[in-house]
C-alpha cells in the first residue's frame, strides 16, 4: 500500500515539475532570475549587408576611347576622350597623365573627392552638359599643346579602401596636319556609333586632312562613292549621303507640297511650307563644328542647316526662348481648307518682332521641323544636351522619337494632310 502512494506521490511530482517548465515568463516565481527570451524567427533576422567590392573599374565609351595606338591624333587639334570609373566604394581621386617617351609628365589633371560623399561611386571623365568649359577631366587635359610625336596616357583612380589603382595606359601618336588622317570615334562627338550604324560599315571611316578656320578637306574618292545629289525646291542641288538619299528626298517633298497659315500679329497668307527657308547650309560641308574640337555631321552629308543665325544660332539659352514662343505664343487651329487647297492654321500671340514671309523668325524653323523633317526621320538640333540649334536638321545621331511624346516635346501637330 504504502508502494502505490510514494509512486503516485513521485508522478505527481514528476507531473508538476514538467509543468512548472512549461509556464510563460510571467508565471515564474520572484527571485527565480530573469525570464528567458524567444528565438526570433527566421523571418525576423536581418540579412546581412554585403561587403563592398573595393575594386575600382573603368566603363569605357565606344563614341569617345581613350588613347591609343590605333587611332592616331593631330597637332594643334583638341582631342575628347569619354567613359566612367565606378566603385562600389566612394571613390577619392581620378587623375589622368600625358607622358612622354622619357616618362615625364606634360599633361595632368585630377579631381579630388571628398571620402566623406558617399555618392562618389561614379565618375564620367567628360562633362556633357558643358563640355568644353573645363569642368571635366577630358576638358583639362589639352592635346593640342602637344608636338608631333609619341606620348603615353594614363588614368588612375582611387578609393579610401584598395588605394590607388592604374585603370589604363597606353601609347599614342600626334602627327603633322598635313598628314592625311583616318577618321577616328573621337571625331563625332558621341555620335560615331550610331553615324556608323546609319551609314554602312562599309562607309566609314575615311581619310581626311584639316586646314584653318575648321575647314575639313574630305579623300575625293569618299565623296564620289559615298554621296549623291537631289534637287531641292529653290533651285538648285543639295549632296547628301547616299543612306541619307530618301529621308532628304521626303523632306524636300513635304516642303514642296505642304502649306501653312500663321495668323495673328501678322497674316502670313496660305503659303507653301518650302517658302519659309531663306537661305541654308550644306548638307555636304568640310568642317568643324563651332568652338568645339568636333567634326561637324555636315561632313558626312547627313545634316542642313536651315536659316541660321539670329534666333537659330546655336545658344544654350535659346531653348527657354523657344519654350516660350511656340509652347505657349504659338496657337496649332487644326487643318483648314481654302478652295480646295488643305493647310495647316497657326496663330501667333507673342511680341516677337522679326518676320519673314509674314512668319515671325522664332517659329520659321518650328514649322519646317514639325511638318516635314521629323517626318522624314530626322533629329532637331532644338534638342541637343549641350546646347539649343534651331538651324540643324540631322540624321543618324540621335533617335528623333526621343522628345516626340515628351513634356519637352515643342510637337503640336500629330495628324497629316496626308496620312
């Protein structure tokens, strides 16, 4: 008997220590030590950050290469290089060096950045919003200074983590400007890869030789296989690049056959579309672009340049001016049909002063733009990044979609007579 109770009596000591176990925090007796505390779960544990890649890498640009031995420079000529260095980890110095033979240093110039920014992860060595105004790396360095000769670059970069890093060097030759020179990526801006893709593989590059005044002597046998001539409607013959043949063609057209109306202020009368061009430049031209180091579209006959100067000179400040005068002064009716002949009516409100045919000066370029070039494919130069040129009707550089459905977009007419 007394077997039964001291096993029952030990179970049901057993029982409640299994029990007193069991109890939360709360139910534990004072003085028993601190209450133990719940594993997070799985879901609630922090990943950890990852650690940053030290390493220090250079993106370059196929519009814009570095030096090198393959493309071959001129004297008294700038020279553009392009591309970016990246870091995970900020990023504290970028330098680039012009050597000579003998190792020593002509050219050179650095940013320091500060270690304490953390976005100083990437930097571009060339500043596109203003170019050529030294506030890049590529701007600083002057190649022009440099003889005729053999030269060394170089390009070093630095973060608070790996230290300093050479992320290229390379020789690279500077020769005579009566040497003939083959055209190089550098040339065009940024633009060289798209040019190329436009024009053929086959077409570029080609030879050339520079002169004064941003003249440009093109080989004569490019331009021969390379170029045609179409007639235009004021009389004469524009030559333009063979891949280029058909969008000029379509524009030519359009201005011949298009008509429009511009009210208000002045009444310009139903006039047809190829009347508003008073004088134009190329397409075909052997030169420079202006105040850069750039040879100019013009030089491969893909570009015109339609009433230049006054309010279509290439002047980065003329884009508000242009906002202003046709986003909001310039009034779009629709088309309008005055015996038997369809038309596009416009109204002009603003106070702008020079005309011509009626039509005021700001808007001239707008409509041949807007109701045959972009039509025919081409870019407006209204909408370059560094600057505002209303004279430049271009093709192969940048897509002319780019600004099409934007809130940049100067667009008002999205129907045609024709279409």
């Amino acid at each position: 008997m007394m077997y039964f109770v001291m096993k029952r009596f030990l179970t049901l000591a057993l029982i409640l220590l299994l029990a007193s176990s069991l109890l939360p925090p709360a139910w534990a007796a004072e003085g028993s030590g601190p209450a133990p505390t719940a594993a997070p779960s799985s879901a609630e544990t922090p990943e950890p950050s990852p650690t940053p890649d030290p390493a220090i890498r250079f993106e370059p640009e196929a519009g814009l290469p570095l030096p090198c031995p393959e493309y071959r420079l001129t004297e008294k000529r700038p020279f553009v290089f392009g591309g970016t260095v990246v870091s995970e980890v900020p990023l504290t110095r970028v330098a680039v060096t012009v050597s000579d033979e003998a190792g020593d240093v002509l050219l050179e110039a650095e940013a320091v950045i500060d270690a304490e920014d953390e976005t100083a992860t990437c930097f571009p060595l060339w500043d596109r919003t203003f170019p050529f105004e030294n506030r890049s790396l590529s701007a600083r360095i002057d190649f022009a200074a440099l003889k005729p000769g053999t030269y060394v670059f170089t390009l070093k970069a630095a973060n608070g983590v790996a230290g300093e890093t050479v992320l290229y060097t390379a020789p690279f030759t500077v020769e005579r400007t009566t040497a003939l020179h083959t055209l190089i990526p550098n040339d065009l801006r940024d633009t060289y890869p798209a040019m190329a893709a436009y024009v053929g593989d086959d077409t570029l590059p080609f030879t050339y030789q520079t002169g004064t005044y941003n003249q440009i002597w093109v080989d004569n046998g490019w331009i021969v296989r390379n170029t045609t001539t179409i007639d235009t409607p004021f009389g004469n013959s524009w030559r333009v690049n063979k891949a280029a043949e058909e969008p000029f063609r379509q524009a030519v057209e359009y201005m011949r056959t298009t008509y429009v109306h511009v009210g208000g202020r002045w009444n310009s009368g139903v006039i047809r579309l190829s009347r508003l061009v008073r004088s134009y430049n190329g397409p075909f031209i052997g030169r420079q672009e202006e105040n850069s180091p750039f040879l100019s579209p013009h030089v491969l006959g893909l570009a015109v340049d339609l009433n230049p100067g006054g309010p279509n000179e290439a002047v980065p400040d003329n884009w508000a001016t242009f906002c202003t005068e046709i986003s909001e002064n310039l009034i779009y009716n629709g088309i309008q049909e005055q015996n038997g002949l369809k038309y596009y009516d416009f109204t002009y409100i603003g106070a702008w002063g020079a005309t011509y045919e009626h039509v005021p000066t700001i808007i001239q370029n707008y409509l041949l733009y807007e109701l045959a070039f972009y039509r025919a494919g081409f870019f407006w130069g209204v909408y370059y990044d560094h600057t505002c040129d209303a004279s430049h009707f271009g093709l192969g550089e940048y897509d002319p979609e780019i600004f099409s459905d934007s809130p940049l977009a100067l667009r008002k007419v999205f129907e045609y007579i024709d279409s």
